[in-house]
C-alpha cells in the first residue's frame, strides 16, 4: 500500500515559533515553488507503507491539503497561499491563487472543480478548473464575527489577502476542512471550525450554517467512513466516528498525540498521529493496531491519501 | 430669554447623545469580553441566582416525561450535558461507569440534557444514569451557559451559583471539584474512579 502524505514543513522546531500564528515572512507572485523561506520547506512524499521507503518526494511551500483529480494531484499550500498542480512525476505543472487565498488547509477535486478551505479569510471557495471562482462562503458574513482573540473579524471581498498576516487567533473560525454534501434534500457543504470545536453544515444557496457535531477541541479533517464519518479531534488527541447523520459511535483514544489526519481504508483506519511523529494503522473497530511507520521528527505530516493502484504504478515508473 | 432656553436644550441634547455615545461603545466592548471564550462568558455567572430550572423528569422508562419547575438545595452539583457533543459523550461515559459501579453521590447530583428530546433519549438509551437524569427547557437559562456545554455547576445556599465551568473529561472534573471546594464531590470523584476503574487503584 502507497501512502501520499504531505508534511507542512521538514524544519517543525523553527516552524512551530510560528505555529498558529503568523509567519515571518510571506512571499507571494513569484514562481511556485522558489519563494519560500527555510521553514515553510515541506514535503509531498509518497512512501511505501510496508516499507517505509519513501519512493517518491518533492519540496514544495507548506504543503497541506491536496487532492487527486485523473493525472493531476492539486496541493493547498499553507503560507504560500495558492494552489500549485503537479503530475504523477510529482513536477509542477503550474499553480494559482484567488484573492481570498490565505492560511490554505484543505482541497477537494471533483468533476466540477476544486472546493478549497482558507483558514485566513474563514472562508470556502469553489473554482474551475481554470482558476475561476464559482462560489464563496464567508464565515464572518454568516455569523461569526468575533475573533478567537475576542476581537472583530471581518472580511472585505473586494481586498485581496494573498500577500496578507492572518494569525489564527484573528481567524473567527479557522475552517480546515471541507465536503460537498447532501443533507435533507438540499445541497451542503460541510466544514469543520477549529475554533468553535464543530462541524457545521452550510446551506450552499442561503449561506445559513447549522450545527452537526460539537464539543471537539480543534477538529481537522472531515472525512467519508464506510458507516458515514471520520473527523480527527486533533486537540483531544482522538479519532471520531460518527453515522451518517452525525450520530457519535466511537472516540478512538491510543495515546495520540494531535491526530493531525484520520482516514477510513481497507481494513482499518489509518491515523497521522503528528506529534507522535507516525502514521499508524489500525483495524476497523480501531481498538488494535496494526502496523506503524514513522518518519523525522523535524517533519510536520498534515495529510495521507492512499494511492490508487494507477497512481502507485505511476508514481513508481515515472 | 427664547435664546437661552434653546441653549439650554440643545446643550442637554448634545451632553444627551455623547453619554449615549459612551454607552454604547461600552456595551460593544462588554460584548466582544463576553465572547472571548466560553469560560468568561460563564465567569459572568458566579453569584448570580440560578432560576428554578423547568425540566421534563426523564424517568426510567424513557417514554415517560412528566413536566415540572425544580428548586435545587445548597451543594447540589448540576452538570449539563447535550447530544451530538463529543465532550459530553465522553463526559456521559465516564460519569455513567462511576454512577452504575456501585458508587452513588452523597450530595445532590443533577445531569440535565440540553437539546432535541429525541437525540436525549437516543443518548440515554447509550448511557445510563438513571434517577440523575432531567431535561432542562428552560431555554433562557441554556442560552446562557451554551458555549460551555458541557459544564458543571455548584450550588450555595439560596442557589447561588458558587461554581460553574466548563467540563470534559477527568482532568477538568478534578479541577471542577477542587475549585467548588466541596470535599463531597472530590471524595466521591476518587472512591467511584476507584470502584469503577479498579485497575487504576
């Protein structure tokens, strides 16, 4: 089994004086990959996870959510504030960013686009393929108006925040993570709110957000379970499984130390246990592991995919 | 003489609008402390007098509900919990595993569940605590203490509210109990910690 992981950062001691804050310095418009300070250097890696040979890696500028869409893998990078798409060579092919890109974290590819979670600006964006915005959902436009630091927030659309400082604590809601949804008959999109601790289903024609799920300490990563889903509580170092309507049916505990990424696979679940420094795997009621590998304490994982079998086979021969 | 009195008019009218001016921004400020996080917005609540609860009695056979207004006595400890949380899921669990391991309070205890009535009994169905269990519907009070869900409250004399924070998990009870200062709570946390989790002994 391939595991395609991204890793924020190889420099996690330096980084981490900024961790949730606000970095140094942002360099924005020039090439993809080139601008970049040290610490924003971060990984895409394709490691084997038998092995734990990594058979395949790039640096690229705080990489942290990405997305397989045919032969092209989107990546959300962090600071750099846009999106950069890359082949199967794991080359850059070409990147872009829209005017709301800021404190990137998470990126899905459908047929219709990429729908993208910015952090910065507590939004979720949906573009074409060409870059072209479709569709924004504000948070700071639907309710949320107070900072975690119990300031205003407040987000001008007609400004552009690529070049822009946005703290996490300035953040209303620091979304991380999102899904394109169907809920009682309409279309949704689901959001996980660092800040408030809740999964929230937003209306995508009226914008009205609904609470689903509760009481988590600064969730990450809302995914699709073979019983309905997998959210990783990060700050509560566990995994949660909850129905398909969002009924809570397990909290996995093993002494985690912040689930940065959970993932429902073939067999078990696959968890990116972030300070622990490992991804481990464990079988499906989550209550035995399996197997575990673990990679450079400098490094800081964000997300794991598992390759397709074509992807597998590409990334090898490429 | 006309002269003056219109001074003086608009004179109060100005002072009028700048004192309303004041308050206002002050009243924005106060707002934007209250939202700063879910405990200072419950700080707000200590002293103050907790009004007699409106609950539904969730009896043990959960189809049966009877509505009524209850006045707690001094040293109750009420802890308010609600469905689709996954602090209080975790809080239900380990305050059920104490509650059915032989280990009853020696003080007044209250879990009052907030929410869907529906998504109470599903819950309670998971997780036992019976003759604890009401549901509180007073709506007005719940708005209150909402983001501190789930969280504890501690009762002086007349229901004043000695204590209240905010919930989740074994550490935080602990720091709950030794902030209430009531030695009942602390001595029933460890004597049912021990019989409910006798490993840990």
């Amino acid at each position: 089994m391939m595991v395609i992981a991204s890793f924020l950062t190889a420099h996690f001691r330096e980084w981490r004086r900024d961790w949730h804050g606000v970095q140094r310095s942002i360099q924005i418009g020039g090439d993809a990959v080139g601008a970049s300070n040290d610490a924003n250097d971060g990984i895409l890696a394709a490691i084997d996870f038998e092995t734990g040979e990594i058979v395949r890696s790039v640096t690229l500028n705080s990489p942290s959510g990405f997305a397989i869409h045919g032969d092209d893998l989107y990546v959300a990078s962090m600071y750099g504030n846009r999106i950069v798409r890359l082949g199967m060579d794991f080359g850059v092919r070409e990147s872009f960013a829209t005017r709301l890109m800021n404190d990137l974290h998470n990126v899905i590819a459908d047929d219709g686009g990429l729908l993208v979670a910015c952090s910065g600006t507590d939004s979720v964006i949906e573009l074409d393929y060409s870059g072209v915005q479709k569709w924004c959902w504000l948070a700071t436009q639907h309710g949320f108006r107070s900072s975690a630091s119990g300031h205003r927030a407040w987000v001008d659309t007609s400004r552009d925040y690529r070049a822009s400082r946005i703290g996490t604590t300035s953040q209303a809601t620091h979304c991380n993570s999102v899904r394109k949804w169907r809920l009682n008959g309409r279309d949704v999109v689901l959001l996980t709110l660092f800040h408030q601790g809740q999964v929230i289903a937003v209306d995508s024609i009226t914008g009205r957000a609904s609470v689903l799920l509760r009481g988590m300490r600064n969730p990450h990563s809302l995914r699709r379970a073979p019983e309905g889903w997998i959210i990783s509580d990060s700050g509560s170092n566990a995994v949660v499984i909850v129905s398909e309507d969002f009924w809570i049916t397990r909290i996995i505990e093993h002494g985690f130390n912040w689930v940065q990424d959970a993932l429902a696979v073939d067999g078990g679940i696959l968890v990116a246990d972030a300070n622990n420094c490992r991804i481990v795997m464990f079988d499906r009621d989550g209550s035995h592991q399996l197997h575990e590998i673990s990679y450079p304490g400098e490094w800081k994982v964000y997300q794991l995919e598992i390759a397709s079998v074509r992807w597998e086979e590409g990334i090898r021969r490429l | 003489m006309v002269g003056m009195v219109v001074g003086l008019w608009v004179s109060v009218a100005a002072e009028l609008a700048l004192v309303l001016l004041i308050v206002r921004r002050l009243g924005g400020l106060t707002r934007l402390v209250a939202t700063s996080g879910a405990q200072d917005g419950v700080d707000r609540l200590h002293g103050t007098k907790i009004p007699p609860l409106r609950v539904r009695v969730l009896d043990d056979n959960l189809g049966r509900q009877r509505a009524q207004r209850v006045w707690f006595d001094e040293g109750t400890i009420i802890v308010l919990v609600r469905p689709r949380c996954v602090a209080s899921r975790r809080l239900l669990a380990g305050l059920s595993q104490r509650l059915n391991a032989g280990c009853k309070p020696e003080f007044p205890m209250v879990v009052g569940f907030v929410g869907d009535i529906q998504d109470v009994n599903r819950l309670l169905g998971e997780f036992d605590v019976t003759g604890f269990a009401v549901m509180v519907i007073n709506q007005g009070f719940v708005r209150k203490i909402d983001d501190a869900i789930p969280c504890a409250i501690s009762l002086g004399a007349g229901g004043v509210i000695q204590h209240v924070a905010s919930i989740d998990g074994d550490d935080s009870v602990f720091r709950f109990a030794e902030a209430s200062g009531s030695a009942a709570v602390r001595q029933w946390l460890e004597r049912s910690m021990v019989a409910a989790w006798p490993s840990t002994a």
